[in-house]
C-alpha cells in the first residue's frame, strides 16, 4: 500500500477518516492518528475560531499523526477566511477544500507546505484545481455519503487519472478490503473513508444514530434534497419517508426564482443542519441521519481502531 499519498502525509495505510459534518471529532482524529491513517474534520464543527483552535491543538498534543481540516470554499460560509487563517497557524498537515473556488487556500497553504486536497465531481473541475496548484483531487462519486457526485467510482476515478497530472483520492463506495482494492485498482492514490466511522465509540453521536448505521444497509440509503437543497443521502426512516425526499412545487419554485434562490437555498440549508443536529445528538422522532451506502459494513458499533484493522486487514 505504499504509494503516493502514504508518501505524502507519512502514514501507513492509503485512507483519510473522511471529514463529517457533525459527527467528527477529536477523539476521532486521535484514533485514525494513532492508527495508521489521516483524520480531516470540517472547521464548521467548531462554533468559534478559539474552538478550533483548541481542537488542533488537542489533536496534536496525542498523536503524531496528520491533522486535516475540511473549508466550504464559497460564500455560504462567512467564517472561511478565519478559519484558513487558523489553520494555517496552528500548521495542519493537510486541507481539504468544498463547494468553491480553492484559490486562496493554495495561496495561503503553498508557501507554509500545507497540503491541499480538493473535492471534485468532474474532471473540468479537477483541472480547474490542478491548475491553481491542488496537490491532490478528491474524487467525490456517486457512492460517497452526504453530497455525493453523479458518476461511479469506476468511470470517475480512470478519467481523473488519465486526464490529470496529479494524485486522485476516491471518495466513496470504500467500507471494506474488497472495496479498497478494487478502489486502488482503479488507480487512485488513496480513499476518503467516511461512513463506517459513524458507529464508532469514539464519535459523539447518539446511539439512536449509531444503531441506525447497524441496523440499516445500503439499501436504505435514499437522495434527498429536502434537507440542503442540494441532493444528500440519508438513511430512509419512517420520517424521511413522511416527509419525503424532493421539494415540494413551492420549495421549487422559489430555488428557481432569481432573486429569491440565494436566500432560500440558505434558508432551506439552515433548517436542514439544524434538523441533522437534533436528530444526530439527541432522541426525536424527526430522525433525518445522514450517512452512505457503506454502512452496509457496519455489524457493530467497535472502536476506531478495529474499523481500521478491518478495513486494511
């Protein structure tokens, strides 16, 4: 497994502990650190830039491992530029970039050899990034948990390796060895691991949350776009089922009108994390659990580190 990204951030095993809204953490991080692998976790789960900071700082302090931070690159997030500036400070190993532009970021990291990983879903993208100076894309595919892209590992990873000059790390459809080999066959250079993670009693989730993982597969996994307003898989409960899954003719309607779509994406995006976040922490019957089809892996909720020695061994 020794190949391009174990060389570049010093682990031993090709995997990144995806970055997850709400569900990382430090524990988390420390765990995939101490056992081989790369932890990334998203700024947004730090409500202020002293919280964050403390957080890398924490991470460092117990493991010797990589520390990765995953920025919304766009305007939805108003706190993008301090907590680069953070991050940059406090010298994380690796940064991954979401949903925009990674151009500051590279300009920012280049110069302090801080990594930077950028999502992708096409290659126009991913030579978009290349072309600003990424050191690595990730290819989000239609497998990957939370807002997956439209192709398939198989079409996505052979193309992006083809057509660009730098590492791609897949993201999605990688729960298990099989899976890893048949991911790096593909030819990426590494995977972004997310899903399998949530039932691990290191995460800070509810057990509701948790079991659900256990109990339900990859089967149950549905594509909502109620929740962001931009689609998103979620394990289908009874309440997603009551709810639905598309937007009503309304929630259409104004997503489409000029004016209007700027703030009703932000409004309809607000109300869905804060739906996740009751659901994810605490007992409610609006159970709205964001995860991936590879929880189909999940049998038990087990520690970080048997879920990684499952996954590579």
């Amino acid at each position: 497994m020794a190949n391009t990204l174990t060389n570049m951030l010093g682990i031993k095993h090709p995997i990144i502990m995806a970055p997850m809204f709400l569900v990382s953490n430090t524990k988390m991080l420390i765990a995939a650190g101490n056992n081989g692998i790369a932890g990334a976790i998203p700024a947004l789960n730090f409500r202020t830039i002293p919280a964050l900071e403390e957080a890398i700082q924490e991470v460092r302090a117990n493991t010797d491992g990589p520390i990765g931070i995953n920025l919304i690159v766009n305007k939805s997030n108003p706190k993008m530029a301090s907590q680069l500036e953070a991050a940059v400070n406090q010298k994380v190993d690796f940064i991954i970039t979401s949903l925009g532009s990674p151009k500051h970021v590279i300009e920012a990291c280049k110069p302090k050899g801080i990594k930077v990983f950028c999502d992708v879903v096409d290659l126009k993208f991913a030579q978009k990034v290349e072309a600003l100076g990424a050191d690595a894309v990730i290819a989000v595919n239609s497998k990957a948990g939370g807002h997956a892209g439209p192709m398939s590992p198989e079409e996505l990873i052979p193309l992006l390796v083809s057509e660009c000059n730098i590492p791609v790390i897949s993201a999605g459809g990688v729960g298990n060895k099989a899976e890893l080999d048949h991911v790096m066959s593909l030819g990426a250079a590494g995977v972004s691991v997310g899903s399998i993670f949530i039932a691990s009693e290191e995460s800070d989730v509810s057990d509701d949350y948790k079991n659900a993982c256990v109990t339900y597969g990859k089967a149950d996994i549905v594509m909502s776009t109620k929740i962001s307003g931009t689609p998103c898989t979620v394990i289908n409960t009874p309440y997603v089922q009551k709810i639905g899954t598309t937007q009503n003719w309304l929630e259409r309607l104004l997503s489409k009108n000029k004016r209007l779509k700027k703030w009703v994406k932000m409004f309809t995006f607000v109300k869905g994390m804060k739906s996740i976040e009751k659901a994810a922490f605490g007992a409610t019957y609006k159970t709205v659990w964001c995860a991936g089809p590879t929880i189909e892996n999940t049998t038990k909720i087990r520690s970080v580190k048997a879920i990684i020695e499952e996954l590579v061994n």
